[in-house]
C-alpha cells in the first residue's frame, strides 16, 4: 500500500519550461527529507515542457490540460488528484532555498489552526520581495495606482517590510508564489475560486479561509526566490488587464458593487494618465524609455462584466 505524502508539491507551468527545471532541481536538493511527492499541471504548454518533465523527472505526476485553465483551476485540478496532508502551491520561478519548506511545515504542526503558510520571498539579487499584506481597501488601492504608497512606505508597498525580526506570525494573507496549505482547511473551505483566471485569487482564498476561522501565517524563516512575472512575461498588456480585472472582482465579491465601481474607475482614471505618459515618453525618447501599457478601451472590454 502507498504511503501518503506529508506534502504535495503542486507546480502550473506555462511555457517556462527551463525554469520548471530548475524549480524541481531545487526540490529535490531541499527536501530530500521529506515524505512528498510533486505533481505538475501544464497549462498547453508549447515549449516542450510536457516532454522535458517526462525524460528527466520521471517520478513526476503530469497532468496535461490542452487548455490554459489559469492559475486557479489548474491547481485545484492538481489538489483534487494529489493526496498530502499538506499542499504546497509553487510558481514554476519559485526556488525553494535550503531548509525552506521544513520550517513550512513545522510552523504549520506548531499552529493546528494554520489554514495557510507564507514564505518570506526573495527578489533574484537577494532583497526582499513583497511577501504579506492587509486585505485591500480603495484607500490601499489609491495608494498603489497613484505610486504614492512606495514613495512613501517603500517599494514592496503594499507588503509590509521583511519584518524578519517578528518572527512567524498571523497576517491578512501571503503572496501565491509559495503557499503552503492544510489539507483539512482546503476540504472545509473549498479550492481556489475559479473565476479569477489570474491574480487575487490568493487574497480572496485568504480571506475565505479566515472566515471559516482558520488562520493565516507569514513564516520569514522560509526563505523563496522568486523571479516573478515568468510566464507572462510575453503577454504584458494583458497581465495588466488581467490584474485590474481580479482586484475589480475582489472588491465586488468582499466589498460590494458600490465600492467595485469606485475601484473601476480609479483604475481606468490612472490608466488614462499612465498611457498618455509612457506614450510621450516613448515617442520623445525614440522609444528608449517607457513601455507599452494596457489602453483604457481594452480595460473597459475587460472589466464590462465584471
């Protein structure tokens, strides 16, 4: 008879396939002594990253969709099918680093009431990432679409700072780049909510696992690296969309209609300012400097039914 795992590590790819490598190298370096097993769910992937997985990690569990199904339902497809005590969700430009998923896990055994752990994310050169933040306001959201808020607080704002110094502890809720799950807290409060294709979805299952009275923690003693942005890397004007469209969705479903028209049209006001400066800045700078940004017509295509 099998022995279930005491964590399933759960991977979305979507053409990033050399990263997907190396993210899997570096499980197997960091938690050999661990009773896991990995599953992967390749979002119709067209990099070859189905027949790298297959040549080279051959005890992993594939799951082949010919269709991107986004970040939240290919994960829970992975969670339905996988049978850990523990889940841990992982980007594919997520590097676990030596120790990291261990002190997960122990904090996730110390605190029974533990629905969901963070890590303590990286950025490539070693600083600090954005890692754990209050649920959103149209304050907060103010704050973040006019830049004030990282002139002010610094440049990971909303996150608060590394904070490392705290130690674990309970926050509003983690970024999805490395979370760690309890199986008994999934069952109860039900996968990640489908109807955000990317982006918020972290916040939002947060914020149900909260309701349901289960916790959520911030764990800087798990330390990622976290590249960001890998596979949408090619489609920037429509992550930015993608983006609006969710934190749109968030508000409606936790705060009301009233307060996700108010968020809807904050963003398409900066939008407008932000297009018409990155425009004259490209056309003033030959091009060198600014950068494509997602046009107010295509953001109100993407938010109409939202």
């Amino acid at each position: 008879m099998a022995m279930i795992p005491e964590v399933s590590i759960i991977i979305v790819n979507w053409n990033t396939r050399v990263l997907l490598s190396e993210c899997l190298r570096a499980i197997a370096r960091e938690a050999a002594s661990i009773a896991y097993d990995v599953w992967v769910v390749d979002n119709g992937s067209t990099d070859d990253s189905v027949a790298m997985l297959r040549r080279d990690f051959p005890h992993v569990h594939v799951i082949e969709s010919q269709v991107n199904l986004g970040f939240a339902g290919a994960n829970n497809l992975a969670m339905q099918r996988s049978t850990g005590r523990y889940l841990l969700l992982l980007n594919t430009d997520a590097i676990v680093t030596p120790g990291s998923i261990h002190a997960l896990l122990v904090l996730a055994e110390q605190t029974p009431r533990a629905g969901i752990v963070g890590a303590h994310l990286l950025n490539p050169d070693g600083s600090f990432q954005a890692s754990h933040t209050n649920f959103p306001t149209l304050w907060q959201e103010f704050l973040i679409l006019s830049t004030i808020g990282r002139r002010i607080y610094g440049p990971w704002y909303p996150s608060h700072g590394p904070e490392a110094a705290k130690g674990a502890q309970r926050v509003d809720y983690v970024e999805g780049a490395c979370l760690l799950v309890r199986r008994d807290a999934l069952e109860d409060v039900g996968g990640l909510d489908e109807g955000y294709f990317m982006y918020a979805e972290e916040v939002d299952w947060c914020r149900r696992m909260t309701a349901q009275g289960w916790e959520v923690w911030y764990q800087p003693a798990a330390q990622v690296v976290h590249i960001g942005g890998a596979s949408s890397a090619n489609r920037k004007t429509s992550r930015e969309a993608d983006l609006y469209r969710s934190r749109v969705r968030y508000f409606r479903i936790h705060h009301g209609r009233l307060q996700a028209e108010m968020l809807k049209a904050m963003i398409l006001a900066f939008t407008s300012v932000k297009q018409l400066a990155h425009t004259l800045t490209r056309l003033a700078t030959g091009h060198r400097h600014g950068r494509p940004v997602v046009t107010v017509s295509e953001l109100l295509i993407a938010l109409r039914n939202v």
